[in-house]
C-alpha cells in the first residue's frame, strides 16, 4: 500500500492533535488543583478591586517580576451593566525589570493565576515601570 504525501501530512495533524488533547485536559486539571476556579474564570472590576494596592507576580522567561495594581478605570465613554464592564489595570513595577507588550501569566495570592496582555506605559514617575492591561466586556 502507497501513501502519498498529502494524506501523510493529514494523518500526521490528526494525531499530532490527539497527542495533545490529553496534555491540555491534564494541564487543566493540575491548574484547578494548585489555583482553583481560575480556569475560565471571568474576573470583574470588582475582584481587581478588592487587590487594590497588592501584589502581581508577573511570570517573565523563567523570572518573577513583582508588580502592584496601583489604579483601576473606568473606560471614557463607558456604560457598565451588570454583565457587561470595560475597565483598565495598572501595575506599579520595579525599576530593573522592564516588560515589553506581550501576554504574561500572572499570579496573585487571592485571584490565583491568570494571563493578561500588558502593555508598558510612560507616566510622569520615572522612578518605577508601569504597565497597563485593559478588560473590554462591552461587547458579545
């Protein structure tokens, strides 16, 4: 029996795919463990708030960079309902460890572990790096 190269390629995706369905359902099952309920958790305005003024650790190549939620705002132009909110984060870092806009895990001894887009941002502080996260739940 002769197999061609395309239907070679297509068997290899589909078990390269199962393979690794068994990684992600184990990986979720070790997160629940360790952090429970922040698997597909969605986080509010006012469960950032309650972690005013407290520790970030931010999971950065193989290094912890301590960071502290310093304000939480409203999106302009914003209307939040119950279900639906837009709001930004920002973060209060160290002066030695700058970050670059990426998604970085992060952890907090309350919320557990969660990813979030970090975009650096210049205030007129120079003595600290800050970095801002948005949460846009505005729309479906």
């Amino acid at each position: 029996m002769t197999t061609s190269r395309r239907d070679f390629l297509k068997r290899g995706t589909v078990m390269a795919l199962a393979a690794g369905v068994p990684v992600s359902i184990a990986k979720n099952a070790v997160a629940n463990t360790i952090y429970p309920n922040t698997i597909d958790r969605v986080f509010t305005k006012r469960d950032f708030q309650t972690c005013l003024n407290t520790e970030f650790i931010i999971q950065n190549a193989g290094t912890k960079v301590k960071t502290t939620l310093v304000e939480i705002s409203d999106l302009p132009g914003v209307t939040t309902t119950s279900d639906k909110e837009g709001f930004s984060l920002m973060f209060k870092g160290g002066r030695t460890h700058a970050l670059r806009q990426n998604t970085y895990s992060i952890e907090h001894s309350a919320l557990g572990t969660l990813s979030l887009l970090l975009v650096p941002t210049r205030t007129a502080e120079k003595t600290a790096n800050y970095y801002v996260a948005t949460i846009n739940r505005l729309y479906p």
